[in-house]
C-alpha cells in the first residue's frame, strides 16, 4: 500500500443528517452555512471530511462528515453549537444517522441536536466490516 494512510476501520465514523429548508430562508441558510464551514475547518483539524449539500428544488439539506472516531464527533457537536443553533430559525432537523460505534455521551448529544434544531430521530448502524484510507493507494 504505498502511499496510502490507513485509519482503523473500527474507530471511523459516518455521519449524515437530513434537514427541511423552511420558505424563503435559503440565502440566509447558505451564509450560515458558510460560517459553520469556516468555524469547523478552523477549529477542526482531526475532521476528514465535512460537507453540506443543499437540494434547492426540493428544499431539502443535507450535511456530511467522517470522523476519525466517536471522540471527533463529540468534539465537533461541542465546537459547532453556537454555530448550529443560529441555523435553527432557518430548518427543521428531521433524521441523523451514524454509521460506525458511537459513546452513549455521544447519542446523548445527538439528541440534544436533534430537540434544538428539529423533530427527528437518531439513528446508528454498526460497522460489521470495512477498511478505512485517508489517502488513496498508488
């Protein structure tokens, strides 16, 4: 595997959560958005991946990030609060999901993300299999 960096599979964690747009709130959302990406790339440097994808159309969010591991994500709910909190006016929380091992600490703050910005559900997936690479093999 040259080149490549291997992460422990076991440890990574996937996180995805889906959103409703509310009406006529989408230029302000995209700011916000914008402040959230700058506050978490500043202030999150162990985070791999962290992206929001927005379906225009359907008025729909959805938000992206790989962790390295469940202790990156309860950083990342601590760091990003303030930040996700200021997009509460702006959407409805509807589902998080995780896919990897999370601490019950971390569950528990997913909830409280989930009562602050909507009226969805948490949902984790354990890994049963899989590799990890934060750099592609050559």
């Amino acid at each position: 595997m040259t080149g490549a960096v291997t992460a422990r599979a076991a440890d990574v964690v996937i996180y995805v959560d889906h959103s409703d747009i509310l009406p006529d709130r989408l230029d302000e959302l995209k700011e916000g958005i914008r402040r959230v990406v700058a506050v978490i790339e500043e202030r999150e440097p162990q985070l791999i991946a962290y992206g929001f994808h927005l379906d225009e159309e359907r008025g729909r969010m959805t938000v992206t990030a790989v962790h390295p591991d469940s202790a990156s994500l309860e950083l990342h709910l601590g760091v990003g609060r303030e930040e996700f909190r200021k997009l509460g006016g702006m959407i409805t929380l509807r589902r998080i999901e995780v896919y990897g091992s999370i601490d019950e600490r971390v569950r528990d703050l997913l909830e409280q993300k989930v009562e602050m910005l909507g009226v969805g559900e948490v949902v984790v997936t354990p890994r049963l299999a899989g590799f990890a690479r934060t750099t592609a093999a050559r």
